[in-house]
C-alpha cells in the first residue's frame, strides 16, 4: 500500500483547505483510513477517520464541526476538509490506511503516508 498526500499550504484563520490522499497497490475499501497530525514540538494526534464505504467517521473532538473526512472510492482517494481554521491547526497532515477498522488510535493504522505541512496564520 502507498499513500500520497497532498493540499497543504499557508491559509489565514477562518479559511479553508481540502487535503487529498491518493491510496494504491490494494483495494482500497478494503481499508479503514485516518488523518493525523503533528503541530512542530508536540506528538502526533488523531483528526479524525472513515470507515471501508465511508458510511462511518469519526473525528477529535477540537476539529469535530469544522471537519470532515469523505472518499471516492473511483478515485481512490481520501479527503480531509477543513474549515473555520485556527491557528492551532498548523501541522503536518498525515493519510493512513487500515486493513484492522478505523478509528483514533493510531496503532490501527499499517500504512501512512509521506505528510503534508498546512500552515494557519493569525
């Protein structure tokens, strides 16, 4: 499995973006997938994640309302909209990919991708 995110950028607070991940080398709704996060000097923390068919999410709760996780199975892809974005969402944005479920845990995840930096200015 390969997963290649991308989107990232500098946004000003209250601005939107929309992450992509593409997923290849197996069937992907066979796979569970995740979106991760690491703001520079703090761990890695959950953002939110989609079940197989996209019938399931779940998301942390300081993005729950301002994001949302989708997929397009015909294209492969996995996508992190966001919106209202503060500050405190600058990170680098992982994809990752689960043949076990989905979830917040990142144990879940076998697969993750290279990251893409999003930076939210003041």
């Amino acid at each position: 499995v390969q997963l290649q995110a991308s989107g990232g950028g500098l946004v000003q607070a209250g601005d939107s973006l929309t992450l992509s991940c593409v997923f290849s080398g197996a069937t992907f709704s066979n796979y569970g997938m995740g979106w991760f996060r690491q703001a520079p000097g703090k761990e890695r923390e959950s953002v939110g994640a989609i079940s197989w068919l996209g019938g399931g999410t779940y998301y942390q709760s300081s993005v729950k309302g301002r994001f949302t996780i989708v997929r397009d199975t015909a294209k492969n892809t996995v996508y992190l909209q966001m919106n209202s974005m503060k500050p405190e969402d600058t990170a680098v944005y992982y994809c990752a990919a689960s043949s076990r479920g989905y979830g917040l845990d990142a144990d879940l995840y076998e697969f993750w991708g290279q990251g893409t930096l999003v930076t939210v200015s003041s």
